[in-house]
C-alpha cells in the first residue's frame, strides 16, 4: 500500500490539475480526448507494468537508475546503457522547469490568504495577476515570486535529504485523501456555475467542449504526440522515477495490481477531477474564443490557465479565502511529492554509481537545479519554460518509453518479460497484452515519433513557429541541454566500470 | 451538451471509476489476507 500511495503521489500533481487542462485547451478540447484513452489503454498501462518489473529487476542487482538497469538486462549489448541516460537526464529537466511552477502555487497560497485576488472579477484582470507575479507586466518585479521559489526549493532540498521513504509515503497518506476531497467540493461548485460574462457560456457547453470527440483531429501526429506526452507525464512514465522506485521491490511484490492501481487513482484526479474542473470553468469566464487563442499559442502557457480560472473559481464560493488558501497548498504538497520524486534517479546515480554520499549527491543536484532554474525565472517571457517542457515533458519521455519497451520485449525477450512482470502477482495481465507489449506499444510509439518528425520535426528544429526575438534564447537553451546531456553520458561511461566490478562479484558469489 | 459527448463522457468516467473500484478492492482484500 505504502508504494502504491508513493507511486500515486509521484503521479498526482501539477499534472492533473494544471497541465491537463492547459494541454486540452491547446489541442482543441474533445480533439484530444480520443488519443488520450488510446495512448492511456496502449501505452500508459503497459509501460506502468514494464518500468515497474524492469525497476525491480534491476534491484536485484543493485541497481536503481536506467544506466545500470539496462545494462543488468544483457550481457551481449554493453552499449544499451547508453541508452539510460535519458532516464536520469529527463527527470532533472522537469524538474527545473517544474518547482518554478510548484512555487506559483505557493504564491497563490500566500495571494487567497491575504485577499491579492479577492476582488477581481474577471480573467483578464486574473491574468495581470499572474503575468504580475510572473515579472511580465511593465513595472512588476519578479521580488515576490523568487522569495517563492527560494522557499519551494528549500524545502524540496530539505525533504529530499531528510524524508524519502517515510516521509514522501506520510506526506501522500495525507495529502492525497485531502486533495480529492477539496477536488469534489470543487468539481461540485463548478458544475453549478452559472454563466457570467455571457449567457451563452455555460458548463454544459465548457464539457461539451472536452468531451465532444473530434475524429478529424486523428490525422495530427502534434495532437497524438501531445496526448502520449500527457499520459507519459502524468503516470510518470518514460521519465526513469518509477524505475528508481521500483528498484526498491521484493521479488514477491504484486507489481500488476500496484501498477494498474495507481494508474487508476492518478486518472480519476485528472479525467473526472481535473477535467471537470479548469476547462468547464475557463469556457464559463473566457469563452470559447480564448481557448482557441490558446490552441493557437497565442494566450497563457500549458499550466497557466488553472492559474486564472481557479481564483475565479474559488471567488465565488462562501469562505473562498480558507478555501483557496487549502486548494492552492495542497496542489503545493502534491507538487513537491512530485517534484522530490523526479530528483531521485539523479540522486541515486549518484550514490550508487559513484559511492557519494547522500548528503553531497544532494548538494551538488541542489546546486546544479538552482544554477539552471535561474534562466527559466529570468527569461520566463522568452518561452524557456514551455520548450523545456515540450522536451522533458512530452519527446523525451515518448522517446524513453520507445527504447524502454523494445529493451523488455525484444532484448530481454518476450517470455522472460512476461514471468518476471507476473512473479509474486495474484492477478493475470489479460493475455492479449502480450502482444501489445510486444508489437502494438512499440510501433505506436514509433509511428507516433515518424510522424512528428515528419509533420513537425524540421519546423521545430528551425523554430519556425517562434517570434524572431524568442529565437536565440531557445537556441541556447538546446544548446545547454545538449551539452548536459553530453556530460552525462560521459558520466555513465566512468559508472559502467562499477557495474562491471559488480557483475563480477556477483557471479563469485554464485 | 451534445449526445455523443455525453456518451463519450460517461463511458470514461465507468471506466476509470470502476477500474479504481476493482483495484482498490483487490488491495484492500489482499492487505486482509497478509
């Protein structure tokens, strides 16, 4: 139970309630819906079960990150560790751009408490309170939000020194209960909205407008890259933390149920919470126009719209004050569950591969993050946040989870997989899924990749879509990324020693 | 709100409510076994 609560609080967060909606919006509402049950049905569930059985097969030999997990998987392709630095290079990139965002909804604590957006009665005033605090509007300073996110990393530091198994378990047992609940005292005073700022914008027409399926849009590999980006970013797979989790398994743990369980627990805080609550109500204050603007890119980023929808929310229900104050620190917890969880690869890289002690693995991710977020903070208006996350949060992880399943299914083998996904399992994994996960999730993957390269790939390379000043800046920024990504790779090179020092001490011993 | 979203809808919302339900049984009778 302890590790289904850890998995499920890794899962729920910023995630469901601020980027799903935002990601709705921008892929035109029911458009996205239908990809989004393929990609949950043929990738998201069975990639929760490979990264649970490779995780824990990889504990067995004393390894908790992708490098060396991979490599315990064959003795015939030394070079497929290789393959794994995406698994601690992907998490360190979300995690960058994601505790800024985790420290917005600190502020916003801080905002319900002392009534910063109490009187504000609509979206565009909502939406100077957030470019306000963001450093975006002229004469604002960034003083507010940066004592913020000092106190967000902070903390974040200090829970990944002291409380990583106990404490995380503890703070989701609970974070979680308490998070439904404030989402089904929301979802409920949402769907009772009455129109505002127009008669004709209701929250039947607002759901009307996430769940109205759009079969059109199936021909868009952007739409099918943004929705498996989603899945892979809200189960947290194809980011290499479950692996790190379940490298802490027994061989008897019941790892089909574990995984179908907090797959089922992170989709009722997205679909029915998530869903009912930001979208319904951004159609209700903004309208459809805005929402069309936003899937043409032109207003708020990914995870700012629950930002102006909900204190519209919560302004109008009775102790709207008390309530936000509980909604936005909540969303906090759930952030940092989050977000210590995707520190864990790197950390465990660290004291694995390299015998470092936790507390200067710490230290020095603690640094390197803080160095890194700086930029994300200070150029926030050049669009840095949102191309970190449309490479951490969306093509690494579907990249990650292409080469994870063609690993398990083909080099590790099929039948192999399939014993050591069911070992210590009282329930059978439908047996058609032996041929999902062996051709059907691979190809999807990959077909979903093709296209993208092939509709979208040289558009993005060349930034074509960006304004001419964003383009430098973004230039730079795949540059570092490329450079990190480098450096790690050297990294994983100098750790392969140990696994082979390993290995062998391993074979004397049997 | 249009009849195949409503449909579209309720069929997510079963599914995803009754996979939960099934899970969470499943969990809670195990945790009773151990």
């Amino acid at each position: 139970m302890g590790i289904i609560m850890a998995v499920a609080g890794s899962a729920i967060g910023l995630g469901n309630f601020l980027r799903f909606p935002g990601q709705v919006a921008q892929n035109g509402g029911g458009a996205f819906m239908i990809p989004y049950f393929i990609a949950l049905l043929l990738l998201g569930i069975p990639l929760m079960w490979v990264e649970w059985s490779l995780g824990r097969y990889g504990g067995g030999f004393e390894r908790g990150t992708a490098p060396g997990i991979f490599h315990s998987l064959t003795e015939k392709a030394k070079f497929i560790k290789y393959f794994g630095i995406l698994g601690i290079f992907g998490p360190i990139v979300i995690f960058v751009y994601y505790i800024y965002i985790e420290s917005w909804t600190l502020a916003y604590t801080w905002f319900a408490l002392t009534g910063k957006y109490a009187q504000i009665p609509d979206a565009a005033g909502m939406g100077g309170v957030l470019d306000g605090l963001l450093g975006q509007t002229p004469g604002s300073s960034l003083s507010t939000v940066y004592v913020f996110f000092l106190i967000t990393f902070l903390l974040n530091v200090v829970v990944i020194y002291f409380g990583i198994r106990g404490g995380i378990e503890r703070l989701c047992n609970i974070a979680l209960p308490i998070l439904f609940v404030f989402g089904v005292a929301l979802m409920v005073r949402v769907l009772t909205l009455s129109p505002s700022a127009n008669p004709s914008w209701t929250v039947a027409k607002g759901l009307d407008y996430l769940w109205k399926p759009d079969f059109g849009a199936l021909l868009h590999a952007k739409v099918w890259v943004a929705a498996a980006g989603q899945i892979f970013f809200t189960l947290s797979v194809g980011i290499g933390v479950i692996l790190t989790y379940a490298s802490y398994l027994k061989k008897g743990d019941d790892i089909v149920l574990s995984g179908l369980t907090s797959v089922s627990t992170n989709e009722l805080a997205e679909v029915v919470l998530g869903g009912s609550i930001v979208i319904p109500a951004a159609f209700v204050f903004l309208g459809p126009d805005v929402l069309q603007t936003m899937k043409e890119g032109h207003q708020f980023g990914t995870f700012s719209l629950g930002f102006v929808t909900m204190p519209l929310v919560l302004n109008q229900i009775p102790w709207s004050a008390i309530f936000g104050f509980f909604w936005f620190f909540l969303l906090f917890l759930a952030g940092i569950t989050s977000s210590v969880s995707l520190s864990q690869p790197a950390i465990a890289f660290m004291e694995d591969d390299f015998l470092i002690s936790r507390r200067k693995a710490v230290t020095i991710f603690g640094i390197v993050t803080f160095v890194c977020v700086q930029p994300v903070i200070f150029l926030y208006g050049h669009g840095l946040l949102g191309e970190l996350d449309f490479w951490g949060g969306n093509l690494f992880l579907i990249l990650f989870g292409t080469i994870e399943i063609i690993l398990f299914a083909w080099v590790f083998g099929m039948d192999r997989a399939w014993v050591e996904i069911h070992h210590g399992a009282d329930m059978r994994v439908p047996a058609f899924y032996r041929y999902v996960l062996k051709y059907v999730t691979p190809v999807f993957l990959l077909c979903i990749m093709g296209f993208w390269i092939y509709q979208e790939g040289w558009d993005t390379l060349i930034m074509k879509d960006l304004k001419p000043a964003d383009r430098p800046y973004i230039l730079v920024t795949r540059v570092v990324l490329l450079l990190f990504f480098a450096v790690l790779a050297v990294l994983v090179a100098m750790a392969s020693k140990r696994y082979k020092d390993r290995s062998a001490s391993q074979e004397e011993r049997t | 709100m249009s009849l195949s979203a409503s449909i579209f809808l309720i069929l997510s919302w079963v599914f995803i409510i009754g996979l939960m339900i099934f899970c969470f049984r499943r969990v809670f009778s195990k945790k009773e076994m151990d």
